[in-house]
C-alpha cells in the first residue's frame, strides 16, 4: 500500500511540475498570438487564476521575452471593476532574436532576425568549391561572432537557430544522408550550437525553409506545393504553419513527398546519385540537365540560367524535357495532397517563366484545363531571400512552439524535451 501511495505521489508532482513549466510557455504563445493582451484575458484563455497569470507574465518580463505596452482603463475592460487600468502585454520584437540558417546548394544562407521578422544581418556564402566540414563550420562561427556583437550593443537576446539541412536527418537531427552536399553528413548541429555557442539549435530538412518562406504570400488555408528546383529536386506542402510529413520507422526518417527526387520513376531507368536507377531527379534535377548538355562552357546552374536567358536553343530544348517530365510525375502528388497552388524555387526557378508552358503541358497529360489554370504555378520571386527569410520565421516559430518541432519529428511534445529556452538556457520552470 505504501508503495502505491509512493508512486501516486511521485506521479501527482510531475504532472505539477509540468504544468507549471508549461504555465509560461501557453501565457508566451498567447501573448504572441493575441497581444497586446491583457492579464485577465490570458487568464481565462488558460483557464488559471488572475494571480498565476500574474505570476507567468511577469516570469516572461524578467527574462525580457514581453513587455507591458500601455494601460487598459476601465471603460475599454468591462471585466475589471475595480475602477483601475490593467497592463496590456506584448512579445518584446525588437530585442528578442532568431538565426535562421538554410543550404540550397551550393549556397549556405545564413539571418540575424528580430521577432518582428526583420532580418537585421545576413549573409551568402558559395559552397562549391568548400571540402571540409571545418570550413563549413568557420563560416557559421563567424556569422555568430557577429550576430552577437550586434545584439550585445542592443541588449537583447538570441533566442533560437533553426538549421534548414539538406539531406535526411535522424532522429536526434545528425545528417546522415546528403546526395548533393556530402561534406555536411555526419553533421549534428543542434549539439554544435549549444556546445560551442550556447544557443538553442533545431534543425530540419532544408525544404522546411522554403515553404515558410513562400507560404507568407498566399491566404493561410492554401495547400500549398513548393518544387525545389536545384542540383537535386525535392518538394514539401503544406497548409497555414503545418507541413505534411510521415514519421519514419523507428523516428530515423521522415518519410514524406519531399522524397519525390529520388522516387523511381523509370525502372532500370537513369543512374542516380544516391546510388540507384530510374529516379526522377536522374531526368528534372539540375545536375542531370548538366550531364544531358554535356557542354564545356556549362558548368554549374548559373550557367544554365545564363544561356537560357541568352536564347540558346539547347539548353531551353533541356529544360523543357526536363520539366514536362517533372509536371507529368506531379500530376498524383497534386491529386493526392489536393494542393491549390505550386511555387517552383531554388536557382532554376530564374528560367522557370522561360520553360512554364512545358510544365504545365506534363500537368494536363492527367488533369484538365481548368484545374491547372487553378494550380497557376509561378517562379519564387528572390527565391534565396525568401528561403532565408523562411529559416528566420521557423526559428520563432520552434522557439515559442516547440511542439510543432517535435510533432514533425514524429515525437510526442513535453517541457523536458522541447521546453522554451530562456537566457540559462533552461526550460521555463
């Protein structure tokens, strides 16, 4: 009997103990979402006391993460009657920070953000010609270096890093697989960031940052599909701040449409990268309209996008094969996820208005006029911008929900695991 009281009592504290770590990150959440907002109301949105709100808000104004804005009277708060104005709150936006960092090879993109989403530093680096994971590493520091500096002399703080990796990630975010950027694998750099630089790093495939970077100029319930036309090709969808994904076996893999690049398309087709044959990136991935040119004057996409600009015949005569290929094997993903609208990004998108019709002929081999004048795909505009910017958005979005993080993860969502990180680098307690 004892020891079932024991264990009741063990049992009743952690779940105290949880809901009170998990106070201040729902009263965050709200703030972020609703604010300014006043105590009472975060209150009753939580279902807690007027005093607990109290007490969560001003944990969150000591560790600099909201600030009182202006005072309610009460005329404007018909719920306060006791004749006294009540503080309204709001996330502090511009001395809080995120960095956002994203690769789309060859490129590492890599922000400084304010919470408002102003990206206040940033920096591009080619990656083409870089061999070690060191030099790949020196860039990142460097940029930290001044990232810091910068938010020191603003006395505010970085909260977060979201890390966009190219490649598949397991389950604790170390890169295990990486076709087109193989110098990364092996890369933990959640683990790197807190060790090294004492920062709160998430990290997630690379198309993440592409479709928070596009899904900004579209209404929030669009299905959205965002292509990757690169190197590679790859593809991610998703609607409002959720991406469609399927947790892997055993949490290893993220198994989703993002892996339409290395689906088999053509059996005992084309050689692929990644080892196998007949995959579609072997037929609409940059790197496979190199090989099909196979010209000495072309050698990297910028070139592809020279010429095609230029008018020559060949290099556009590719780029149209290739991308009818690519709308014919899109057809069943659009059919499948019901997307509404498609975006092409990446460095390639820059010919895309060039090669569009091509495209959308490979869409109506299984769809109707109408439904791919609805699709009306278009080209990224800045695509690099906007996936940088994208990087910046999902640093504030894991740091104040880190329960989106782990639910694309395929884990369940706790404090321990995914609490907001404060100054200490510890979960809100």
């Amino acid at each position: 009997m004892a020891g079932n009281v024991t264990k009741s009592w063990e049992s009743r504290l952690k779940k105290r103990s949880a809901q009170a770590a998990e106070g201040p990150m729902s009263a965050l959440q709200l703030v972020d979402k609703y604010g300014p907002i006043a105590q009472q109301s975060v209150a009753k949105k939580l279902d807690i006391t007027v005093p607990a709100a109290f007490f969560h808000c001003q944990k969150l104004r000591l560790e600099g993460l909201i600030k009182p804005v202006k005072q309610k009277h009460p005329a404007d708060n018909p719920g306060n009657n006791r004749g006294r104005p009540s503080a309204l709150w709001d996330i502090d936006r511009l001395n809080n920070f995120t960095i956002g960092l994203t690769t789309v090879p060859p490129l590492l993109l890599i922000g400084l953000a304010n919470f408002n989403g102003k990206i206040v530093i940033q920096h591009q680096h080619d990656l083409s010609s870089m061999g070690e994971q060191k030099d790949f590493l020196e860039v990142i520091d460097s940029f930290i270096a001044t990232s810091k500096e910068y938010v020191s002399r603003a006395s505010g703080s970085i909260r977060s890093v979201f890390a966009g990796m190219p490649g598949y990630l397991d389950s604790s975010g170390v890169v295990s697989f990486s076709v087109n950027m193989p110098l990364i694998v092996g890369l933990d750099i959640e683990k790197y960031m807190h060790d090294k630089h004492g920062l709160f790093c998430r990290s997630l495939t690379h198309y993440y940052s592409m479709y928070f970077g596009e899904k900004e100029f579209f209404p929030s319930d669009t299905t959205l599909s965002v292509v990757d036309w690169e190197l590679g090709l790859g593809h991610v969808a998703g609607c409002n701040d959720e991406i469609y994904s399927i947790a892997g076996r055993n949490g290893l893999i993220s198994k989703g449409i993002r892996d339409i690049g290395h689906m088999r398309v053509v059996r005992d087709g084309r050689e692929c990268h990644c080892g196998r044959k007949g995959c579609l990136e072997a037929y609409a991935g940059g790197w496979a309209i190199l090989r099909q040119l196979n010209r000495p004057d072309i050698q990297k996409l910028s070139d592809i996008v020279a010429f095609a600009h230029r008018g020559d015949r060949q290099v556009l005569d590719e780029l149209n094969k290739a991308i009818k290929f690519l709308g014919v094997q899109m057809t069943w993903v659009v059919r499948f996820l019901g997307t509404d609208r498609i975006v092409i990004t990446g460095p390639l998108s820059e010919v895309f208005p060039l090669v569009r019709d091509a495209f959308c002929e490979g869409l109506k081999q299984d769809m109707t006029n109408e439904e791919v004048k609805a699709l009306n795909p278009v080209a990224s505009v800045n695509h690099s911008s906007r996936m940088l910017s994208g990087a910046c958005r999902l640093g504030k979005h894991i740091f104040l929900h880190p329960e989106a993080y782990l639910k694309q993860r395929g884990e369940v969502a706790s404090t321990a695991n995914g609490g907001i990180q404060m100054k200490n680098h510890e979960a809100v307690a």
